[in-house]
C-alpha cells in the first residue's frame, strides 16, 4: 500500500477515533486525505480497495467523489438508516472489483460473532491483545487465557538515573505504574541494574 496514502489515513483514523469531543469523521486531517486521493485516483482507490478487503471502514466516504457514482443510500439518505457498514461497504467492494452479489465479509462478520460472546478484555498499557485476530480465527485459533502476554518494557533505552527511578517510584513520571502491577517486573529492573554496574565496573560501556 503506498505509504503517503497509509500516513494520511492514519492521522485521519486515529484523529476521530481518538477525539475528546466524539467521533466525527469530517476534519482537517480527513481534508489532506481527500485532497491526495483527488491528486491520485487510481492508486487511492487500490489503498481503498485493500483497507476494504481486511474490513468495514468509513474510508467509503471518499468513493463518491473518487469514482463519480452515488450509491442508493446517498440519493435517498432513509435507505442508508436501515444499512450497516458493512453492507456499504460490500456494495462498493462489489463495484470497485467488478462483482455481483459476492459476499466479502462473511468471515468477518463470523469473527465478529465469536468475538461478541468470547471477547476477552484486556489491558493496552500493560499487555498485547489477547483476542484472536480474523486470520487467526479462520485458520481455528480461539481466545484462551495462555494467549496473554505482556509487553516487553524497552529497559536496555533508559539511562541510569531513569533505570534507578523506576526501580525505586515503579514509574516514570506520569507513566502507568508498571512496578506495581506487576510486582515480577522488580526482579527484571533489578537484574538491569546489577548487569549495567557490573559492565561498568569491567569498563565495559553500554
């Protein structure tokens, strides 16, 4: 996927799944992103075709525009309060490569069933998803709890005053309490330490 496209696609994506105030899809990142799929049609509806085969996006508020057709939905906007996503998008998946009637997304929605009545939460500041991805599911991997794993926090990348910090207050300023979370991750801080005074003491410099 070309990566100017990707870039602008993320900043988009995460600017109104992140916002403060709601979601709203229309915004000045959503502005730069039009603006160079406008510049490059072809190769932004490829990137669209490709983001549209993984799953739904709202990216399909860009088609009109792109490829000059109107869907049913935009001429009689009541249509479009009885559709979902994925049903939009399906329809342009189905114009954009040439199709009929195919249904994309009947993994996806598969996935998404079992993940409705098997969903495990989790969480982002301390471990990896845990839930099994739409590829996984496909190839017959299911959640269960041997699937969790923490994150690696990047010790060798602090200094020494920060390494001490976090031995001694358990964070790093404003960060997520690590240390008293997870109380093995003493022994992983300490064992750091002692490498690092050992390493200088033999004049080795890290």
């Amino acid at each position: 996927m070309n990566k100017e496209f990707l870039e602008l696609y993320k900043n988009w994506y995460y600017s109104y799944c992140l916002s403060s105030v709601g979601p709203n899809l229309v915004n000045d990142k959503l502005i730069e992103l039009e603006n160079w799929c406008k510049q490059n049609k072809n190769e932004a509806i490829e990137c669209i075709i490709q983001i549209l085969e993984d799953e739904p996006d709202n990216i399909i508020i860009l088609l009109p525009e792109l490829t000059g057709v109107a869907p049913k939905w935009l001429k009689e906007p009541s249509v479009g309060l009885y559709m979902q996503l994925d049903e939009m998008c399906n329809w342009w998946l189905n114009l954009l490569k040439k199709t009929k009637n195919v249904n994309y997304y009947k993994d996806w929605k598969e996935w998404k069933k079992y993940l409705d009545k098997h969903y495990m939460a989790w969480r982002p500041n301390l471990e990896n998803d845990p839930n099994v991805t739409q590829r996984e599911f496909k190839e017959g991997k299911r959640n269960s709890e041997s699937r969790r794993s923490w994150h690696e926090f990047p010790l060798s990348i602090l200094k020494d005053d920060e390494l001490n910090k976090l031995y001694k207050d358990g964070h790093l300023g404003n960060m997520t309490k690590y240390i008293e979370e997870l109380k093995f991750f003493y022994n992983r801080v300490e064992e750091e330490i002692k490498r690092r005074k050992l390493n200088k003491n033999k004049n080795i410099y890290i």
